[in-house]
C-alpha cells in the first residue's frame, strides 16, 4: 500500500519538477517513478553505499535522500540532478512521503495498531471496530515475547528478529524502546509452554551466536482474541522483572513457570518485612555466610538429600551436617524437616526481593 502512496505523490509532483523522480525500497527496488518504466528495476546503490544512511548522497547523476523511521533506513528518494536543486527537491521529496507513510501506519497499519493495543493507546471499544477496518482476524491465539536487549553489536537485533518472523500477516514485530523488542506470534491452540520456551531459545541463541547480542526473553501467557494482548505484553514484562530477582542465571522466562516467585512480586513490602522479622532471629540471617547460603542452595536442589548434596559439594557429610546444624543454631530452622525448609526457602526469596526493589507493572 505504501508503493501506491508514494506514486500518488510522485505523479502529481512529476509535472511540477521537470526532473526524473523516484522512490526505492530497502531491497533496492524502485517502487515509485515519475518514469513508470523504472518502477520494479533494481538501484544497487541503496543496498550499497546510501543504505546504511540517512544523509544526502550523490553519484551517477542522481541525487538520493534517504528516510525511514528505522536505524537503517526503509526507503530513499531520488531526484535526477546533482545541483543544489536536486538536493533540495530531494529533501522536499522525502519529508512530504515520510509524513504520508507516518500517517498511513497509524491509520491503517496492522503492526502499528498491535503496538497500540499493548500500550494501551487503543480505547477497548475501538479495538473491534478497527480490527473490522483492518480486517484483522481477531479470534486467533496469540502469545507476547517482549525481548530485552543486554548486550548488543553494530547488527540490528530488530532487523534480525524481522527476518526471522518475516510473514506479516501473522507475527508482528516492533520496538517499543531503544532496547525493548516485542515478537506478537500466532500460535496453535494448546501449544505447551516447553515450546514456547524453545522458540525463544532459538532467538536468543540466533543473536547471541551470529550476531553476539545477549538478550532476555519474557514470554507472556498465550491468548485468544486481540483484546488480550495487552494482558499477555504485561505479564511478559513481569516475567523479565520477576527473572531480574529471582532467577538471574536464567535469560528464559515464561510467566507461567514463575511459581511462587510470582506470588511473592504481588505482596506488599510491608507484610513482607513483617514475615522476615517472624521468621528469622534478629540479624541471624545476614550472618549466614557466601559458602553457607551457597551450602543451602545446593541442599534445597538435591531434594534436601544429604549424602548426595555432599557428594555434589565435594565434602564429607558429617561436614554437611556440621553446616546444617550451624544454621538451625543460628536462625532455629532445621532445614532437614521439609516444614522448615519450605520456610527458609520462602524467606530467601523474601529478602531478594525486597533488596531488588523491583519495577511493578
């Protein structure tokens, strides 16, 4: 549709400028032209030389500005000419298109009015009425992957995700800040979370392994209807915010394996303070040591086994006894009894949290 706007404009102006004028795409194809019999050849200097910017260039008689709303830019116009008339048509040219393509997206674009939807910019009793307008299926299942960049490189991670999702009438891919990308993906009905889980691995391992960029990646819970694809955005964020606190060696993490980590997030911070100070002697719990609280940790993923987490330590189990007995003197929780490791467990996770003092959605 944008292809149609732009020869719109190129042939009501061609009369005015007694010039060649032309529009081409980001895969070097002229898609507009006062000359009809140009519109589709291919103009490698876009792809080449003029496509990695957004100033003016000159070369071959021509004279290319290039807009976009993107990094790289998603289109240039050409004007024949290298004077100062050319670069100023050209400027001309490209501000007049890029508004009318700004203008288009937010009437009519299906990944604009997605991003709408999830921010919240979108009244819920519009929502049908411009699904209709769209005609946009809204009765499909859809899950939201809201991918955080970390580490990034001079490669565009929001291109790469677009090259890997590219059918855009069913997954829609968009920036919602400078590190934040949202993947919006049809999905069939009953898909397991395991696969979800693997899709986004194999994002991550993408980026991470061609184009060294480390990135998190909350997932939301899948939905039905496009009304609830703000619902899915939102939890996909408290996945990364909950992942933050609680499972930092993880860059996986999908709202609906949060647990009861998800609990502790919604709890006030003072109902939590007070659950602290019951459960734990004054100061007992900050004099537990790194090799201790690490002793724990290794205790509480072997099943409270306490031969095999020695043998997982590398230490004697009377020595791992030693430890436990250390603790339950110290804070009066044997975590040998499951009742009271499920309260040292807890606490742990209390005291994260609180000293995270994470971002509520």
């Amino acid at each position: 549709m944008s292809n149609r706007l732009f020869q719109g404009v190129v042939h009501q102006m061609k009369d005015t400028i007694d010039r060649i004028i032309g529009v081409i795409d980001d895969s070097s194809t002229i898609v507009a032209c006062s000359d009809l019999s140009k519109i589709g050849t291919n103009d490698e200097l876009f792809s080449g030389e003029i496509g990695d910017t957004h100033d003016t260039y000159v070369k071959d008689g021509f004279t290319y500005k290039s807009f976009g709303i993107h990094v790289r830019p998603d289109y240039a116009v050409f004007v024949e000419g290298t004077d100062d008339i050319a670069a100023k048509y050209a400027s001309i040219i490209s501000i007049a298109l890029s508004s009318i393509k700004q203008y288009y997206d937010e009437k009519y674009d299906r990944n604009n009015f997605i991003k709408n939807i999830i921010l919240d910019n979108v009244l819920p009793g519009d929502i049908g009425i411009k699904s209709r307008e769209l005609h946009f299926n809204a009765d499909i299942n859809r899950v939201v992957f809201l991918i955080n960049i970390i580490v990034s490189n001079e490669v565009s991670a929001y291109d790469v995700i677009q090259n890997l999702f590219p059918d855009k009438n069913k997954d829609f891919v968009f920036n919602i800040s400078e590190n934040d990308i949202v993947l919006v993906k049809e999905i069939k009905n009953n898909i397991d979370v395991k696969d979800l889980e693997k899709l986004a691995r194999s994002i991550s391992d993408t980026l991470s392994s061609e184009f060294f960029t480390r990135v998190n990646v909350g997932i939301g819970t899948p939905v039905m209807g496009v009304k609830e694809l703000a619902r899915s955005f939102k939890e996909a964020q408290m996945a990364l915010e909950v992942g933050k606190v609680f499972d930092t060696e993880k860059n996986i993490i999908s709202y609906d394996n949060l647990g009861i980590a998800r609990l502790i997030y919604h709890l006030p911070t003072t109902l939590c303070e007070t659950f602290l100070k019951e459960v734990f002697k004054k100061g007992s719990i900050e004099s537990l040591d790194h090799e201790t609280l690490f002793t724990i940790q290794r205790f509480f993923e072997n099943n409270l086994n306490v031969s095999e987490t020695s043998r997982k330590l590398f230490v004697h189990r009377n020595t791992l006894v030693y430890r436990l007995d250390k603790i339950k003197k110290l804070t009066g929780l044997d975590l040998r009894e499951f009742d009271h490791a499920i309260i040292f467990k807890i606490a742990l996770m209390v005291k994260r949290y609180l000293s995270a003092d994470p971002v509520k959605f």
